[in-house]
C-alpha cells in the first residue's frame, strides 16, 4: 500500500515522542483528520479510546471516529498539561492533563479530560500506537502520588 504525501511528510516528522505529541494536539486543535492519521504507527493493533467511548482499533476505526468529530468543519479547543513520561528506548507513555474549552448557551466552560498516550519508535521514526482518554475534573490536575515531597 503507497503511503500518502501526508503520511510521508510526517515520516521526517517523527524525531522524538515528544514531537509527534506536540503534532498530534496541534493537529486535533486544526480538525486536520490527515494530519493526526499520519501519526499514528502503521500497525493492525493501534488503539484509541475518547472518554466515554468504545475501544476503536485499528486506522480505518479511528479515522472514522475523528472525522465524525470533525464532520462540521470544527476544530477542538484543547491544551495539554501536567504531562508526566516514562520514556525508553523504543517506547514512550506520557500521561496529560487536557483541557477543553467547550461552547455551551452558557458560554465556555472547560472540560477536563485526563489521556495516556503511547508511543512506538517505528522504521518511520516515533509513532502514536495508543490515545486512551478519559472524563477527569479540574481537581484532577492536583494528583495523588506517593512520591517524595523532599529529596534526601
């Protein structure tokens, strides 16, 4: 299967999980379809779940998905934060914080929304092979951790 000019250009794209991160949310605040598939790792096994939503696997499902997001020609209001990683030598998790500005007749309120997106280093460079998101709260942002307060 030929790859598609976008697919090819994100290929030089792909330098670090870091960028291709950073390329996924600016896509998802264009409602660029193309440009968030390009992204993603060409495997059978690339999953993506939105809050609420059902396990979607595969390019062809989470194409769909995103198209249905973006069928009106919108775009999604979305800044990441609180972005904390478990990098390796071949893969990456990062877990974030996004906020969503949504439109409601009350005026725009923010959704929170907390992800963990996975990230493989694939023969095209670093490529998203997981987006699980789910509802969160602004409290959220405050996390539980047993990690040390103080460094001794």
């Amino acid at each position: 299967m030929a790859r598609s000019k976008s697919r090819m250009h994100s290929a030089t794209l792909g330098g670090s999980p870091d960028e291709v991160e950073a390329a996924f949310y600016e896509a998802l605040r264009a409602g660029n379809v193309e440009r968030i598939m390009s992204l993603w790792a060409d495997e059978d096994e690339i999953a993506c779940i939105h809050p609420g939503g059902q396990r979607l696997r595969g390019a062809g499902a989470i194409r769909s998905a995103f198209e249905a997001m973006f069928a009106d020609g919108g775009q999604l209001d979305v800044k990441i934060a609180s972005i904390h990683r478990v990098d390796a030598l071949v893969s990456a998790v990062h877990h974030v914080l996004e906020t969503i500005e949504v439109k409601t007749p009350h005026g725009v309120v923010p959704a929170y929304v907390l992800a963990t997106n996975v990230y493989h280093k694939t023969a095209q460079g670093w490529r998203m092979v997981v987006h699980h998101a789910s509802p969160g709260t602004a409290g959220e942002a405050l996390e539980i951790s047993d990690a040390p307060k103080h460094f001794h």
